[in-house]
C-alpha cells in the first residue's frame, strides 16, 4: 500500500487527485491532507480518506478543523510550520498543489524525505528550480511534473534522448480574452477574467490564463525542469486545449501530446507512473472533433511571455521576483485596486527595480534567501499599487 499525502486537497488539482485515490483506496494509505479556508471540505475528506494528519494553512481556522474532526482520530494542525511539518511525514508519493510562492517549503520538505513529488506548483520551479532538483538529486527523490503542458512534454520525451530535443512548444489556451480587441483589454472585470472557456479552475489561474502569467510561468518552469535554453521554448495559442504540448526533435519530427482538457489524465500519469493505468476521462473522437486551430501569441495582448524571456535570460532569483510581484498584482486586480492590463507593468517595474540593485536577484538560491527576495518583492509591488491604484 503507497503512503500518499495531498498539499493543496481543497484546491481543484486537489480534489481530482482526490477523485483517482479514492477510486482505488485498497491501494493507498494517505498521510496529510492541507487545505486553507475551506475546512468543511478538508474535513469531509479527512474523514473519507482516513487520513492520518489534516492542516490549515490558516491558524485561525484550527478550533473549526478540530471541531469538524472531533471524534475521528485524526489529528490536526494549523500554519505554515505545521504544512512542512506534515510535508516531513513519511510518504511514497506526494501532491504538492498549494498555490504560489506557499508550496516551495512544504515540496522541498517532502524531497528531503525522498518522496516522489508530483509538481502542480509551478512556482516552486519558478521561484527556486535549481534548489528543487538540487534537492530532488541529493535525497535520490523524484520529480514529476503535473502541469498538463510538462506532463505532456515528460510523455513525448520517453525513450528519448534530450540531445536530440530541438525545441518544446507548449500550447495555451488563450483564457477569456484570447479574441477580445486588445483596446477593450483595460476595460475587462473580474468576473469576466474568472471564466475560462475550456478548464475548469480556480480564480486565481483562471485569471493567470487570461494575462498569460500563467503560460509564462509555464515558460520558465520548462527551462528549469527540462534543461533547455529559452531559445528552445516556444508557446502557440491552442484554443481547443487538446494538444497541451510538442516536442520537436533535431531530425524534424514533432511528438505531440493529444488528449481531453481533464487535468486527472497529467495527475494520473504521475500518479501511477511508470506505468499507465486506466483513467475515467473523456476518449477524443477526432473525425468529431473535425479541425485543431493554432496562431501565435501576441506580446502586445500578452506582456507577461515577454517579461518571462528577460526572466530567463537574467537568471538567479529573478523567478521568485516575477512571481512574487505576480501575485501581488493579481490581488490588487482583484481587489479591484488594478485594470487588468495594469498587472504587468507592475511585475515589470517590480523586476527592473530589483534587477538594478546589487545582492538581491544575484544572490545565492538558498530558501531564506528566495524567502527574502520574495518578501522584498511583495513589499516594490504592494507599494507600486499603491501609486498606480485606480
């Protein structure tokens, strides 16, 4: 029986990692599961899980937690020591799911145990990449990833030697407003930045789709995790979201990854790798499905796949300052504080600022020192805001 532990349960990479496990619970034991506000659902999960720990990210919900888990004999814990704490707890196999900078610790505490770690935050990669596989290699743990883009591009590159990779093209999907006039682009509400066409997902990356950052966090995590210079890296806009990535090969042959938007196919792979197993998604019928559509993404609509090259190119800790400004901005959209087109000057103010200032994206990549940076990061960004603030 695999010990398995699930970071981020509540979140919807959480719950279809949840759908798969309980499946087939014969086969797993699971540790911990963590959430943040939802504490109903933690519980419920909890509970039908046996698992052995539950833990809130938020410490003021920890009288809730152990009221909805009272009687169980489950135990629980709240804050962000308690998430790498449970991270530490002897596991097979691990989900790391929390979303942004808030994963990093709990996914090296898990690779310190010599888990596999199955990677659905890509700003652990981002933030801190060579940190993550210098980890994964020193504790003989393993890295697999569950963005359906990386997923895809593992796939095709089975059996394959990455000398002879020429390029990765990883699809997007274009989010909400892939046919909006870019004019019309500063005039977008959030609701409308909250609906994605094809996936469904949290607010925050559904929002990340639709600017882009989240494609172009997906551009940076590609460098970190395959090796490849950003020369190599291409994104094409993919509206029906059924190739979800290629990979060209020097002899001219593209090895495409086709399947239905259901984020269960890339969780079940790394669940199961490596071998494949039986998956309750959609089989494509393609006479049906008639046509793929591609075009070029434009940097005019999208600014953040630009900022992402100049972040590649740059190097160090200028990942965790993307990130970190990322976010910051993308609260400050949703408190209503930004014009959706106002986020990515704020990340690009935010990178040009530090980038000129000794000691801070050249420093070393420890993790107090991504701590540090993406502190100093949030604080430029908050304060950027705070000048620009509709």
């Amino acid at each position: 029986m695999r010990r398995v532990s699930i970071f981020g349960a509540t979140g919807s990479i959480g719950q279809n990692t949840i759908d798969l496990i309980a499946r087939d619970p014969g086969s797993y034991q699971v540790v911990a599961l963590t959430g943040a506000s939802n504490i109903e659902l933690l519980a419920h999960d909890a509970r039908r899980l046996n698992a052995e720990i539950a833990v809130t990210a938020d410490e003021a919900l920890l009288a809730d937690l152990q009221n909805a888990l009272a009687g169980s004999g489950i135990k629980t814990a709240a804050g962000t020591a308690a998430l790498t704490e449970a991270a530490m707890r002897p596991a097979d196999w691990v989900m790391s799911s929390i979303v942004g900078a808030a994963g990093l610790a709990p996914g090296l505490a898990a690779l310190e145990q010599g888990a596999t770690l199955a990677l659905a935050n890509k700003e652990s990669l981002v933030c801190a990449g060579a940190l993550m596989l210098r980890t994964a290699a020193k504790h003989k743990a393993r890295l697999l990833p569950v963005d359906s883009e990386h997923s895809a591009v593992f796939q095709a590159l089975v059996g394959e030697d990455m000398s002879a990779v020429e390029r990765i093209i990883i699809t997007a999907s274009g989010g909400a407003f892939r046919d909006w006039p870019v004019e019309d682009l500063a005039s977008a509400t959030l609701d409308q930045a909250s609906s994605h066409p094809n996936w469904d997902m949290g607010q925050r990356i559904t929002i990340d789709s639709a600017s882009m950052f989240n494609k172009a966090l997906e551009l940076i995590e590609t460098k970190e995790y395959f090796g490849v210079s950003p020369d190599q890296i291409e994104v094409l806009v993919h509206p029906e979201s059924l190739i979800h990535a290629m990979v060209g090969f020097k002899d001219g042959a593209l090895m495409a990854h086709v399947g239905p938007p259901d984020m269960r196919h890339a969780i079940g792979y790394a669940l199961h790798w490596p071998d494949r197993k039986a998956l309750p998604v959609e089989r494509l019928d393609l006479a049906a499905i008639g046509q793929l559509t591609f075009r070029a993404p434009c940097e005019t609509r999208w600014p953040a796949l630009r900022l992402a090259r100049e972040v590649m190119q740059t190097g160090g800790l200028a990942g965790a300052v993307f990130n970190a400004a990322k976010e910051t901005a993308l609260d400050g959209f949703i408190d209503g504080r930004l014009r959706f087109t106002d986020m990515a000057g704020i990340v690009e103010d935010v990178l040009s600022k530090l980038s000129a200032q000794q000691g801070h994206i050249d420093a070393i990549m420890t993790l107090d020192n991504v701590a540090s940076i993406d502190h100093l990061a949030r604080k430029e960004a908050q304060e950027a805001i705070n000048r620009k603030a509709v």
